[in-house]
C-alpha cells in the first residue's frame, strides 16, 4: 500500500472511535463545594483622628456560610501592615495628612478574599489655639488652649518625655515647615508643632552663640515676608538664618551680625526683598535685604517722619492690615521721647515700596504715658493698651482712648493679642500673683466688647510671661 493512502486511511479510523466515543454515556460524577461569600459592610469609611489618638473600626463582615471557616486579616496602609486583627485598634504616629487603607480578609480554607478601602485623615494633636508661655516653680513651660477649647498643660514635657529647665522668656510659631521656637533664659528649641516632638536645641539652632545662658531678656523672632530668610533679635542683637522648607532644611543662625545697634526687640518685614529693624541706640530704622548679613541703615525719607532719624525711642509694636499674600504690611509702633507717647507707622503703595505712615503724639488717651502691653486691629483703625488691671481702646481717627474693661483689684495684665484672623478677638492674659489667668473678649464692629465683658475663662496656669498665636497646620 502506498504510504500517504495508509495514513489516510488510520485518520479515518481515529475520527471513529472518537465519534463512538462521544457516543457512549458519561458515568462520570463531579462533586461543588459552595465558596463561602463574605461581604464587608461598613457604611463609614472616612475617619478623622489626631495624632497620638486611637483609631478604632470595627468592620461588619457578613458570610453565606459562617460555620467551619477561618481568616487571616491585614490591615494596610501603602504597602505597610499597621495590624492582623479582625478590629483595628491602633496608636495613631502618622504624619499629619491623608491616607487610603486597605482592610482584607482571607480565607483559610481556600484563600479567596475580600477587601474594602478606608480614608484616613490624620490631624496634628496640636493644631490650632493659643500658646500661653507661664513659669511654675521656678520652670518655664508653654501651655496650649486648643481651638476647641481642649487645654494642654505642658505637651511638650509631655511628648518628649523629659523636663526643659530654666524660665521661659518667648515662644514662636515658625509659619513654615510645621515648627516652633521655645526659648529659655537657659536654652533655645525647635519642637514640631503637630506633636511638639523636639527637634533641637541650642547646638543646633545657634551654634555659633558663645555665652552659655543664650539670652537674658525676651528675644523676637519672625520670618520675612518672602518667607526665606528667618531673623532674631534678643538683647539688641540679630542673628540670620535661612528658613528653608521643612525642618531638616532649615540652617543654623548667624553669629551676631556686626554692626554699632542697640536693636528693639522686633522684626518688621515689609516688602518682599526688604526686612526693618529699630535701632533704640540711634533711634533710627535699619534695613536688610534678603539673603543679604549687612545690616544697614534705612534711606533718608520724607513725609510724616525720616526713617533715618526718628529721634524717638521704641516701646512697643504690632502689625495692622496687611495684604492677601501678607508680602506688604502695615506695621504699627509705639515711639516715646521727652514729651510723650507717639504713634507711628510703616505702610505701602501699590507697588509694593515701603512708606512712612502715621505720626501723631497720643492725646487724650488717659495712662498712655505707663500702658505697657498694645494690640492693632487689622481691619479698624484702633488700637488697645492697657495698665495694670486696665484696658483702653484708642481711636487712632480720633486719636482719643476710653477705658472699656477692668479686672478686679490684684490683677496685673502681662499680655494682649489679637486674633489676627478675624480681628474680632482679643486675648488677655492676666496674673493674680504667681497664678495666671486667660480670657476671651470678643470685639463688635465699634471695636468694644461684646456685653462689656469676656466670653470665656481658662485658669489653671503659672505666673503667665507671654500669649502667641498657634496656627494650623495641615
């Protein structure tokens, strides 16, 4: 037989017995499990928590077979398990932010699973109020009024778990990259403001400062309008650092920068290249350009008053309206000489160039000559001052003042601010020997207090040395 005749002829045989095989009955038998079907069904997914809070779901799981089966369960954030538990109860250390959370569970008899996504909104413990810097003891602490009215006695002993020695002299809120300064008359710190976890000291912050004690009176500290360059000013002197974006960017402070100054304690940022300074020694105003460590004196001007020779000494400062940015701002001084108490101010035109503003001797304001703390509206022209147990509201139009409030007999007022977000609050702190006291005015549209009196009261600190807004965050 030909060969390609026998292979056709075997072709034709397979394609029989297949054909009689299709045929033939199938005996065979095959035995289904039933997959047990397990549903997640929580209707909250979003949950806000603060840091160092719990965070606690308890998911609702729901199975077609409940009996004879067990799970394995992951909860996971990014490619991090956070826990293998059914519930999920966990200390919250994340960074403030928003996050997304897988939550699984597998079974352990076949290994089908199923998961359900969950948004995590993490807040700093801290976020927003007012730091109320007190000595108790003999130590310096910084208590905080939260927002909500929660009250913090000394966090940041608290979260760091050791003791700050020395007396407080100032606080302030870096307004970038999260962080604060706490100074002492023994030390000066960096704390993260959303934990208040220390993120420095001296060695760090001001290397270069030889006297062991860094400062002996209040210092200022602020950041310029550009927000770059990072300035303080403590026992007439001024150190310069750069800002940076975070906190492991931003540089150790200058030496003292050179110069023949006695500087006011205060930084007065006006134009984005531009940052001011007093100089009580000459009574004049000095200026440093950005990223610049010459500290020179201001030009000549003209107008209401010379900048470059003023021939009044500064007592006192506060900022008044500012743009949307905060790039320019109108800054208010109280200036004295032999014959009084003055009011004058730094403002801006259109394009940005710092001008001489106000200048009026403040009259008909009863006390001026002995007020000791100040606070500006940033939306009235109107000015508070107070002495001893006294506050005054001064009508910078009218260039007249009126007493408003009086606390009782004892009190002695250490520290004025104003809600610089509204203008719409004034908050005063007040000490009744070595005990002190926190309050809460409101302000209505002709600058008095609401009812004549305060809206809230919080008690329970030391002897109270300084107020200074805490600003959010996140």
């Amino acid at each position: 037989m030909h060969l390609k005749h026998f292979f056709k002829l075997r072709l034709v045989f397979i394609v029989i017995v297949l054909a009689f095989a299709a045929c033939k009955k199938d005996n065979q038998s095959f035995k289904y499990d039933q997959i047990n079907d397990i549903k997640i069904t929580d209707a909250t997914t979003s949950f806000t928590v603060a840091q160092r809070d719990s965070l606690i779901i308890t998911p609702t799981l729901s199975q077609t077979m409940p009996a004879g089966d067990s799970f394995t369960y992951s909860w996971k954030i990014d490619s991090n398990v956070i826990a293998t538990s059914q519930n999920l109860r966990i200390k919250v250390t994340l960074s403030p932010g928003t996050y997304l959370m897988t939550y699984r569970v597998t079974s352990n008899r076949n290994g089908i699973y199923t998961q359900k996504r969950y948004t995590v909104t993490v807040t700093g413990i801290y976020p927003d109020g007012w730091y109320i810097v007190n000595n108790k003891d003999g130590k310096g602490k910084v208590s905080l009024i939260r927002t909500d009215d929660v009250f913090f006695d000394n966090p940041m002993e608290v979260a760091n778990n050791k003791s700050y020695p020395g007396k407080a002299l100032a606080v302030y809120n870096f307004g970038k990259g999260g962080f604060f300064y706490y100074f002492s008359d023994q030390n000066v710190y960096r704390f993260n403001m959303n934990d208040w976890l220390e993120l420095g000291d001296k060695s760090s912050i001001l290397p270069n400062l030889a006297t062991p004690l860094p400062f002996k009176s209040a210092p200022a500290f602020i950041l310029d309008a550009s927000k770059f360059d990072q300035f303080i000013v403590a026992d007439g002197s001024l150190y310069a650092g750069i800002s940076g974006s975070t906190s492991e960017n931003v540089k150790p402070f200058t030496q003292r920068i050179p110069g023949d100054y006695d500087l006011y304690p205060g930084v007065f940022p006006n134009t984005y290249d531009l940052t001011y300074f007093y100089d009580n020694a000459k009574m004049r105003f000095k200026r440093m350009a950005i990223f610049s460590r010459i500290l020179e004196d201001a030009p000549k001007t003209t107008g209401s008053f010379d900048m470059a020779n003023v021939g009044r000494k500064m007592i006192a400062s506060d900022r008044g309206i500012s743009t949307i940015f905060e790039e320019e701002i109108e800054w208010y001084f109280i200036m004295q000489d032999n014959n009084g108490r003055y009011l004058m101010s730094l403002t801006y035109d259109q394009f940005g160039s710092t001008l001489v503003g106000v200048n009026q001797q403040m009259v008909n304001s009863p006390e001026i000559g002995s007020a000791t703390n100040f606070a500006t509206s940033s939306i009235l022209k109107q000015l508070y001052y107070t002495v001893d147990n006294r506050v005054y509201l001064y009508d910078m139009l009218a260039n007249s003042a009126r007493l408003i409030y009086t606390f009782p007999v004892g009190y002695v007022i250490k520290d004025i601010e104003m809600q610089r977000t509204t203008s719409k609050r004034l908050v005063i702190g007040v000490n009744n020997g070595a005990a002190g006291e926190v309050y809460y005015f409101d302000i209505n549209a002709q600058g008095e207090f609401n009812n004549s009196t305060y809206a809230k009261k919080f008690t329970g600190f030391g002897e109270i040395v300084q107020i200074a807004p805490a600003r959010k965050n996140l």
